[in-house]
C-alpha cells in the first residue's frame, strides 16, 4: 500500500514536506514527522521510541505502563519524578539551576564516566535489538485504521 500511494503521490509528499524549499536531511525527517506522524504516539514521545525502553528502568514498569500507555503526566512533587529529574527549580531560578548542573558536570571525567555508565545500563547490542522491534512495530502499525484517523484529523488542522 504504501509503495503504491508513493508512486501515485511521490511529487504531492515531497511538495507537503518541503514547501518548495531545499532542506537537509533532518529537516526533511523532522517535517515528515509533523506531518505524516503526528499521532499520539508522536507527541508522546515515541519517534524514536525509546522511552519504552528506557522510562521502565528509571521508574519502574508501573509507572512507566501508566505514563506510556494511559498519558499519566509525572509532577515534579511527586515522588516517581524524583526518579527521572535531578533538580527541580522556579522559572526565576533556572538560569542558576542551569550554571549548577554546569558546573557539576562541567569536570574532564564526566564524559568518559557518563559512557561507561550508560554502556553498563544500555549495552548497544540490546537497544539495536528494542529498537529494531520497535520499528516493526511501528511499521506494521502504520495503516492501522486508528492511525490513518488520526493522522487525518491532525492533518486536516495544519491546513
């Protein structure tokens, strides 16, 4: 279906997605997400997915299952946020939250560390093998009618 609706329509996307103008690849990818992808599944945050992979082992698969599948929102006073943000500040307070987080990073071995800590939380072998489910999923969840119905009705509202 979708080889079929790109040979018929092949000129018409491309037009949508660049309004005449020449953009780079990631402007392209991005804009084709506004437009063709923007479900729920979007603004959950679910291009490119990881939060399934990686929002259970921070908050544990309950919390995670609530938010992912049910929208729950976490609030920065409740205790399952203490699990995912490291500080919480007043707007008139970030620019001194940010210089803190700054400067407690800010030291030569923090990156390397940083590496070496997510290599040991996230081997790479493991999330190609998420994110590689994750597309099929994705994938075969595309033309789902839910899905098309959707993207319409966001569609219809950017025009």
């Amino acid at each position: 279906m979708r080889e079929r609706f790109l040979a018929d329509h092949v000129e018409e996307v491309y037009a949508r997605l660049t309004g005449g103008r020449s953009l780079r690849i990631e402007a392209l990818v991005t804009e084709a997400a506004e437009v063709f992808l923007s479900l729920p599944a979007a603004k959950e945050g679910n291009i490119p997915g990881v939060a399934n992979f990686r929002l259970t082992r921070s908050v544990g698969p309950r919390a995670a299952r609530q938010v992912i599948l049910g929208g729950r929102r976490l609030w920065a006073s409740e205790p399952d946020a203490r699990l995912i943000v490291d500080e919480v500040a007043e707007p008139a307070d970030l620019d001194a939250a940010i210089e803190r987080a700054l400067e407690r990073l800010g030291g030569e071995a923090v990156l390397a560390n940083r590496r070496m800590l997510n290599l040991s939380e996230e081997p790479p072998e493991e999330f190609r093998r998420y994110m590689a489910e994750f597309a099929l999923q994705q994938a075969l969840r595309l033309y789902g009618a839910d899905v098309i119905d959707k993207v319409g009705r966001f569609a219809a509202r950017r025009t």
